[in-house]
C-alpha cells in the first residue's frame, strides 16, 4: 500500500510538472533588495536564488515578473499569477494562498531616522504624533497597522521613503532591517540615516501559490527540496556571496552609484 501511495505520488507531481513545462509557472514579487531583485535586468536577490535553484531542481520553469506589491496581489486575486516569492503568512492569506512548511528567511522590520532630528522611540506607543514612512500593501503587525497615535505615509518605493525622510517631509520610516540598510547603502546615507535598536514585527517570508489551482503537490515537494538545499554547501556559499556584495555596496561612493539618482530624485518620485 505505501509504494501504492508514492507512486500515486510521483504520477500526480509528474502530471503537474508535465503542465507546468506545457506553460510556464508565473510568479511577481517586488524588486525588495536584497531578497529580490533587477540588476542591470538580471534578476537576482538571496531568497530569488534559492528559490530559483529549487525549481530547477525540481525541473520547474518559472517566468517571473518583478511588480509594486499591490499589483503582485491583484495579479493573484485575478487569478493573473501562480505564485508570489516573499510573503508573509496571514490569517486572512491563507484562504487564498498554500504556503510550504518552510519558509526561505525572516525579516525585522525596524525604524530608521534622519540623524539630525532623532527620535526617543522604544515601541510602538512613543510614535505619538509622528509621520511613519510606510509601502502600500505591506504588512507590519497587527499593533502597528491598528494604531492610531501616529500617520502612516506610503511611497512608491524604498528610496522614495529614505529621500522624503531626508528632506523632513516624514519623521522615520519603517521598513525590513537589511532592506533599508542595502537602500542607505545604495543612496549613500551611511552618515546621515541609523536604525533604532527596536524591532516593531518580526515575521518569515515565503513563496506561496494559489489555493484551488491544482498545485497542492508541488507546493508540499517544494518544501521539502528548500528544506534540503537549505542543509547542503550551496545555502551557506550563497549568503555568504550576498554578505560580501552588501559590505563592497558599503564601499560605493555616492557620486559613483549605479543608479545616478540623487536624494532629491528619489524624494521627489514620492509627490
């Protein structure tokens, strides 16, 4: 009976794979540096790579397409895409959406402030009164989306934010701790943007596909392939890789900055 069952198994993931070959698996995510993101139009990020190499491994090919978040979930609430890399688990995803066992990182999503008008911020209640630079879409905990007390502002993007944070137009802003240190990083505000030392949501990020479509097998053998690969060489040769591509970022001058945009281009995106 047992071998009855895997190879029941093996036929259903076969037909899968044989489907998803016939059309391709579409995934979105947002470009969110440096989990996932366009370089130079490669695609590339920690949590893409890892989960590129397991559907290569499992013989899965993916057309991915990079989005504003909100338009990643209206792609998949219409049904427009099969799946969405980095997301978190909710109550009120998961009538919508499968999620593997295992997820590919965790994030901390901290506070960051201009240097030259700190803040005395050690929870969420000392934000009274304070302009909060926040991303459409995004989810930061239940305590934080339901306060009251302070004024979220959303930004088109990342850089928008920190550029709107320079120019006082916000007082901080809230964002993923390697996601805002990669954008100070990348704009050049080493010296002119700090984390504060508390962590306001702390939650875990996964590839996720649409409840219903069929794809309940492949979600479970991806998890159990991420699983593996996340215990062999290759796992810990890739962070390393991105650990030393974020400390050279650090030693990129701003004048010299890949994407030649200055803080006044970056804040004014935001009006």
């Amino acid at each position: 009976m047992l071998l009855k069952n895997l190879t029941l198994s093996t036929l259903l993931f076969a037909c899968v794979c044989s489907c998803v070959h016939a059309e391709k698996l579409r995934i979105v995510t947002e470009p969110w540096a440096p989990y996932s993101y366009l370089e130079n139009g490669q695609a590339k990020g920690i949590d893409y790579d890892i989960t590129a190499q397991v559907f290569q491994q499992l013989g899965i090919q993916v057309q991915w397409q990079f989005l504003p978040w909100k338009r990643c979930l209206a792609m998949l609430a219409q049904g427009e895409a099969d799946g969405v890399l980095d997301i978190f688990q909710t109550t009120e995803r998961n009538t919508e959406l499968l999620y593997p066992s295992e997820p590919l990182s965790s994030v901390d999503f901290m506070l960051f402030q201009d240097d030259s008008r700190p803040h005395a911020v050690k929870g969420i209640a000392d934000l009274a009164g304070l302009r909060v630079g926040t991303s459409p879409g995004y989810f930061y905990g239940h305590d934080f989306m339901d306060s009251t007390a302070f004024t979220a502002e959303t930004a088109p993007s990342h850089e928008a934010n920190f550029g709107k944070l320079i120019r006082g137009r916000i007082d901080l802003v809230l964002t993923d701790r390697r996601v805002g240190e990669h954008v100070i990083r990348e704009m050049g505000l080493q010296n002119k943007v700090s984390e504060l030392p508390v962590v306001i949501y702390h939650d875990r990020q996964f590839l996720a596909v649409r409840r219903n479509a069929g794809m309940d097998l492949l979600i479970q053998r991806f998890a159990v392939e991420l699983k593996r690969f996340k215990q062999g060489p290759d796992y810990a040769k890739l962070l390393e890789r991105y650990a030393a591509s974020e400390q050279r970022i650090g030693k990129i001058d701003a004048s010299t900055r890949p994407s030649g945009k200055t803080v006044e281009q970056q804040e004014s995106s935001a009006l």
